[in-house]
C-alpha cells in the first residue's frame, strides 16, 4: 500500500517525540562529554601534561585581546571628510534601517549653502544595540562603519553611560585614522582602569 503525504502528516506522533526525552537526553549526553574533556583536559594542563591539547578557555577580557577577523563588527563610528568634519547628511537611513531603533539623529541646517543639512545630534544607544551591520548597509554616503575591531564600552553606572554621542563617534575615527586600531584599543583599556581605580 502506497502511502500519500496527507497520511503521513495525519499519523500521531510517537510517545517519545511527544516527550521529547529522546533530545533532552541527547543535550544531556553532549553537555557531559563537553564538560568531563575540558576538565580532564584542564588537569592534565595543570600537571604539564597534554599541552598540545586544546580545551576551553575563558578569555579575560579586557585584559587579554582576542584577535577577530575581518569583517568583524565592532563599535561604530562616524567616518569624517577631509576638513575633518562629520560625513553625515542626516538623511535617516540608517536610523530607518535600524531593527533595534538605537540611532537617534536630530537634523539641522548646515551653515554652507552647498549642504542641505547635518546632524546636530546623533546618538547610539548601545544597550538597544543589536550590532547587525544594517546602519551601515543603508547609509548612501559612508559616513558610518563597523570596522574599529573593539567593542563598545562595557561598563557603567547609569543608562546615559551607554549612549555614544556624535562626538564620541567622530573621535573614534579620529584615533582610528592617525594612530591606528590598537591605539583604539588601549584607550578603551585606560579608560576601563580609570573606571575600575574608581569603583
């Protein structure tokens, strides 16, 4: 007998699929394995032993820095013309673009007649943040990237902690295009001591 598509969907599932402990198992199982070779692996490490065997480490970050690839997405920035002011048109692309609806721009006239307008303010915020890439997908003119290979800051007492203003943006491409990507990095590594001597 010749069974259709519409039998097989009409058919009840089995009493273990319904349960599903057939997977919970299986997690369980994988969990367990994952769990008991890091810790042997970790051991013999301590004893000096298995050293070209890799396990799973926590990188401390801050501290240590992990290396990324490229086309790695890190904390934005807002690309500058050459008079070294700020390449936005205000034209809310990227705020439009944004699924989190973290960009917030506030436009206004520009005072040279060959601009329409620029943004008097622009603002990110990085707690909404979902770092898709979208922003700067949509932007027509290049003005906001991706590419500084950091992270945003991680630490704070207050929402408005986490708000990067156009200021801030504009900065980052500062220090990225005279000093340089680690140059980025170590002053987000200053300013995480300062925060921390303080706390």
């Amino acid at each position: 007998m010749v069974r259709s598509f519409s039998d097989a969907a009409d058919a009840a599932p089995a009493l273990s699929e319904r349960l599903y402990l057939p997977q919970v198992l299986g997690g369980i199982a994988v969990t367990t394995r994952h769990f008991a070779r890091n810790l042997l692996l970790h051991t013999l490490h301590l004893f000096g032993l298995a050293r070209d065997r890799r396990a799973a480490v926590t990188v401390q970050y801050p501290e240590e820095r992990k290396v990324y690839p490229e086309g790695y997405r890190g904390a934005h920035r807002l690309t500058l013309k050459p008079d070294r002011s700020v390449r936005c048109t205000a034209c809310f692309l990227c705020a439009t673009a944004c699924p989190a609806k973290c960009i917030h721009i506030e436009a206004g006239e520009h005072p040279d007649a060959q601009t329409e307008k620029y943004p008097v303010r622009y603002e990110i915020d990085t707690l909404q943040c979902i770092y898709c890439g979208m922003c700067v997908e949509a932007c027509p003119c290049d003005a906001i990237r991706m590419d500084t290979f950091v992270h945003p800051r991680i630490w704070g007492y207050h929402r408005e902690d986490f708000v990067e203003t156009k200021q801030v943006l504009m900065e980052r491409s500062r220090v990225l295009e005279e000093r340089g990507r680690d140059a980025l990095m170590e002053d987000l590594l200053a300013a995480y001591r300062d925060a921390e001597a303080k706390a």
